[in-house]
C-alpha cells in the first residue's frame, strides 16, 4: 500500500504540474496552494491494497466500496467547485439544492456511495431471513457513513489521514485485518505530503478511505457492537451539521495536539 501510494504520488506530482492538473488545484484553510489529486492516488492505492489482502469472500466488495468512493469523491471535488454548487455542502445543503428543483454533485456523490455499500452488503452476505437483512442494513449503513464521517474530518492538513490510520492500525487484527493492512499503509505514506500541504485527500482520498475503513468495521462479529458504531457515526454526522469539529477539537487539549502534529505553522 505504501509503495503503491509513493508511486501514485509521484505521478500525481507531474500531473499537477501540467495544464490537466489546473481543475485539480486549490487553495487550503490557510491560502496555501494545494493539489487534491493526492485523494486518486490515495484511493487507487488503497482500494488495490484492500482487495489483494481482503479476505475471499470480501475482496469485490472492497473493489467495489472504494472504486466507487473514489471516482463519485472525485467527481464532487470537481463539479462541486463550480460556482453554482458552493453553497451545496452538507445534508441540509444538498436537500435545499433539491428542493430548488437541482441535483448536486454532493448529492450524487452520496447516492453513488449509498448504492455501492448496498452492494457490498449484498456480497458479503452471511445467512438468510430477518438477521442477514439486520446485517445489510449495519454494512450499508457503515460503509456508506464511515465514508461520509471521514470526509468531514478532512478540513485541516493530516486530520482525516491521521483518523484514518488510526483506525486502519486498530482494525488490523483478526481475520479480516488484512482488509485494512493495505490501506494502512497507503494513508501512512500519504501524510507527509498532506502535512506539508502539497496535496489534500479531497473527497476522493477521504471517502475511499473510509468505505474501505467501514468495511472493515462490518465485519467485527456481533451486531450489538456494530448496531453501536454505527449509531456512532450516525450521530457524529448530525452533529457536525450544527457544531464544527475544528473548534471542539481546537478546544480540547490532546485532540488539538495531536491534530497539529507534523503540521506547519498556520
């Protein structure tokens, strides 16, 4: 994963510098110039990671939960800088864009992140009645929200890539740790240049990263304790539509730390 992502990096690095990078450039928090093709390279890496070391049963929806993140992500990176989509962000931002009779490209971004966890929870599917149908609902839902959460955490350099990894580390043990072992490596070798802002993940590198990460999550036995992240993920959602996550975590010693850890000065 990590090797895959230097050289996926490095590629990016000689895009960004030619004219077909220019739809990819942008200005970060602190006004500093900034590719988002880091988030391709991040998601390809990582998603090609997770699907050698997935467990069989879990390999094509791996494929398919991070391909899909990726290129919807990479879609809204893209149209949604467009002047008409700035104010679309977030759950009541693209439900306003419908109501005025538009479809975001937030909007298809989550339909298509939706539909693909959908997909995965089909073909990781174990038994059948009432319980397989719980456990679909857990595997979509993870899935399409652990994508979600991590993006949401991408506002500042190194923040969703430090979560990421963090939970990547955490998941990598049992039988399908090696699911995450890949992506663990892929987000390590990305942080650098996402802490020296040379790149951000974007949608792309941050939704891919999370649909893999929530796949692994699925897959922890038991449904109480996945009933219990999700409704997790669930709630850190709404929250973040009303409080921002920057300022509790600028007020709360460690978590500020840590979130400034390897970043440059603002």
């Amino acid at each position: 994963g990590a090797a895959a992502t230097r050289a996926a990096l490095a590629g990016a690095a000689v895009l960004s510098a030619r004219p077909a990078g220019a739809p990819w450039r942008r200005s970060n928090y602190a006004g500093r110039p900034v590719t988002l093709l880091g988030g391709p390279a991040l998601a390809a890496a990582a998603t090609t990671s997770a699907v050698l070391g997935a467990p069989a049963g879990a390999r094509a929806a791996a494929a398919l939960v991070g391909t899909v993140a990726g290129v919807v992500g990479g879609y809204d990176d893209l149209a949604g800088a467009r002047p008409e989509q700035v104010r679309d962000k977030g759950l009541a931002g693209h439900l306003a864009a419908l109501r005025a009779g538009r479809v975001s490209a937030g909007a298809v971004k989550v339909a298509g992140i939706g539909a693909a966890a959908a997909a995965a929870a089909i073909l990781t599917r174990r038994g059948t009645g009432r319980g397989a149908l719980l456990d679909g609902v857990l595997t979509t839902g993870l899935v399409a929200g652990t994508a979600n959460l991590l993006n949401l955490l991408d506002l500042r350099p190194g923040r969703a890539g430090k979560v990421g990894a963090l939970a990547a580390a955490a998941g990598v043990g049992g039988p399908a740790g090696s699911l995450v072992a890949g992506p663990l490596g892929a987000t390590v070798a990305t942080l650098p240049a996402d802490l020296g802002e040379r790149v951000m993940l974007g949608d792309a590198g941050a939704n891919s990263l999370g649909a893999l990460l929530g796949l692994r999550l699925a897959s922890i036995p038991g449904r109480a304790p996945r009933a219990g992240l999700l409704a997790g993920v669930v709630a850190l959602t709404l929250v973040s539509e009303k409080v921002s996550f920057t300022k509790v975590i600028e007020a709360t010693p460690g978590l500020r730390e840590l979130d400034r850890l390897g970043r440059r000065p603002s």
